[in-house]
C-alpha cells in the first residue's frame, strides 16, 4: 500500500503571498488530518477532514483553512503568508475520524519557508 | 488541561544501554497514548501505543509504562541502538474523533 503522499516537499514563498499544499491519504483512508511543526511550538494540529467535512479544527487564525475532494485527497491553504509561518507540514491519514484513538499515519511533509 | 509535558528535551545514550523519555498529561479524558519516531526529514511514524486499562505495553525493544493515577507515561528503549536516533515525541488524546496533542519531544542520540 502506497504511504501518504503530500506535494510538494519544499516551497518558498514570500511574505502576502498565499499557498496551497496537497496531502493523498493511504488509499481506503477517509480521514486527513494537518499539523505544523516548528522548532519552537513542536506539533500542533491544525484541522481535520472526514469524508469531506472538517469535524475538528485548532487553535489557528482564519488565514488557515483546508478542504477534502471525495477522493479523500486534501488541500491547505495559507492565506497572506506571514514569516512565522515558515514551518514543516504535516498530514496525518487514518481509517476512522480524527488522529486519536487511532492508528494515524504521517506523510513526509511540506517545508515551507516564507522570506 | 491540553498540555503533554515531555522530558528530557535531549537525552545520549551508549550503545546497548536503556533510554527512558518520560511524558505527563493533566486531561484525564485522554485515554489513547502513542509514541511517535521521527528521522531528519521524515514524518513521525508511529512506533507504540498504549491505552490505560494496561500498565504496560511491550513490542520489541519498546515499551510503554503507565501510571494512570500519576498521570505519566514513558518510553522504554532497551539495548539502545545508534539507528535508534531520532526525535521522540509523545501524544495523547480522547476518544476516536479527537486530535492528538503531542510532547515537544526528545532527541535521542545513540553513541556507538
């Protein structure tokens, strides 16, 4: 079974500008969720997806925000990037709703680095 | 009440020895508590879990320890390898549905 897959693995952007990542989840997986991680912060969820619903979201401003396509495939998007928004972004897939209580499985993640 | 305070930050170890990362949560309502490893570069992978109706858990080299009452759990590597190196974070959380909030995390070195 392919792993989750999130692309690209690296990005620059500048500081206004907006991104978007991509995560594809292990295949028969309905749930994605994101989390950031930072030398400082460490992990910190973001938000998660469930057949195409966000069911839970953290404590992040509005300029974060995410969708699910009915292939279970994510989006996230970063609006008006800010420099401490540099980080390493994670997807977490699993077989049922939310990363707890689960086994939950980690792509590569996306550095993103805004200059 | 969200908190996983993780410790030590930074742990070395001689080949063949035993590393201990310690974890501690205040949300009772937390009933799901796995390791994660993560290598330079990759995404954490999830190496062990355990629930509170045991105290322990042991799957190879690993094992978890689980003090309900304390509110503390910890990650038990035996004969400590230097493959072994990485960052080790802890996570908890409540029931399926809920996200896992995760330990700053400990990098653990393993000198041959």
């Amino acid at each position: 079974k392919a792993g989750v897959t999130q692309t690209p693995r690296y990005l620059i952007k500048t500081r206004g500008q907006q991104v978007t990542l991509s995560c594809s989840p292990i295949s028969g997986h309905r749930s994605v969720s994101w989390y950031q991680q930072t030398p400082g912060q460490g992990l910190q969820f973001l938000f998660e997806y469930f057949s195409e619903t966000q069911r839970n979201k953290g404590n992040f401003p509005g300029r974060f925000s995410g969708r699910q396509f009915s292939n279970s495939r994510s989006e996230m998007n970063v609006s008006t990037l800010e420099l401490g928004d540099s980080a390493l972004y994670l997807c977490a897939s699993s077989s049922r709703a939310g990363t707890g209580g689960t086994e939950a499985f980690f792509g590569q993640g996306t550095r993103l680095t805004v200059v | 009440q969200q908190q996983v305070k993780q410790s030590p930050q930074s742990l070395i170890v001689q080949k063949g020895g035993i590393s201990i990362i310690n974890c501690a949560y205040e949300n009772t309502a937390f009933d799901y508590f796995p390791w994660y490893q993560q290598f330079p570069g990759k995404g954490p992978a999830l190496l062990i879990a355990i629930r509170p109706d045991v105290s322990e858990k042991k799957e190879g080299r690993f094992t978890i320890s689980f003090n309900k009452s304390a509110k503390q759990f910890s990650l038990h590597i035996m004969d400590s390898q230097p493959g072994d190196s990485a960052t080790y974070f802890c996570a908890a959380s409540g029931q399926a549905g809920t996200a896992l909030i995760f330990g700053k995390g400990t990098t653990l070195s393993v000198s041959s």
